[in-house]
C-alpha cells in the first residue's frame, strides 16, 4: 500500500504539454507552482538504469578529479522531447522521450523534491 504524501506534496494541478513541447506544470496543494522542462525531466530521470549511469559517473568523477574537472567533449544529442505521456495512479506520471527512453515513473514526491525553481533550489556555489 502506498505512503501517502504529506499535504504540500499533492498536485492540485497538473498539465503535461506534450504536443508543444513546453514542460511539465504542476500547481501543489501549498500554492507552490512548478515548471519543468522536457530536458531537465530526461537527466532526472528516476529509473534504475539512469540512476545506475549516474552513479558510475559519480564514482568515476570521485576516483580521477582530473577527469571530472576536463571530461572529454560530449557528443551532440538533441535536446530531449517527450513523445507521450501518462498518469499513473495517482500518484505519478510516467513521459516518454523522443530518444526511446520510457521507463522512468516521476512520483509527484519525486518531481517536489526535483523542483528547478530558485525557491526550491540551493544557491549555485562557484568553485575556485
């Protein structure tokens, strides 16, 4: 049986702009509003397998600093564009993207806890 989320972290609003591309908007019960973009929502994306691409990256980075600090240069991919998306229960939304990728669930806990927004996240640190 599922937790139920704590009284802030419920959407009363939630619209999927799938055919103009524009993200994902979500109104939560405690008036905070959320926009997320198509491409932010793909390099989130919870599922195992990323979070497995995530942390190899991560230890990789950790063992050669050197290799974090000047990675090679990323091959070009197009920005990611999602392709359809549904409800799942209700308590989640699950988005394909145009690269083929379709297994990730974004719980609702998931997208507050991922929200880009200034309020929501920390204040960028600048490295020396």
């Amino acid at each position: 049986m599922p937790i139920p989320l704590p009284t802030g972290r419920k959407p009363t609003s939630v619209k999927i702009h799938v055919s103009t591309n524009a993200g994902v908007d979500i109104t939560w019960a405690d008036g905070h509003a959320s926009h997320f973009d198509f491409p932010y929502l793909r390099d989130q994306c919870p599922c195992a397998t990323c979070n497995d691409e995530r942390a190899k990256k991560d230890s990789l980075a950790e063992a050669s600093p050197a290799f974090a600090a000047s990675p090679a240069l990323p091959m070009f991919k197009p920005k990611a564009r999602a392709t359809a998306a549904t409800q799942v229960g209700n308590y989640a939304i699950q988005i394909s993207f145009s690269d083929g990728h379709s297994t990730g669930i974004y719980s609702y806990d998931h997208l507050r806890s991922i929200c880009p927004c200034a309020e929501c996240s920390p204040a960028p640190t600048t490295k020396l």
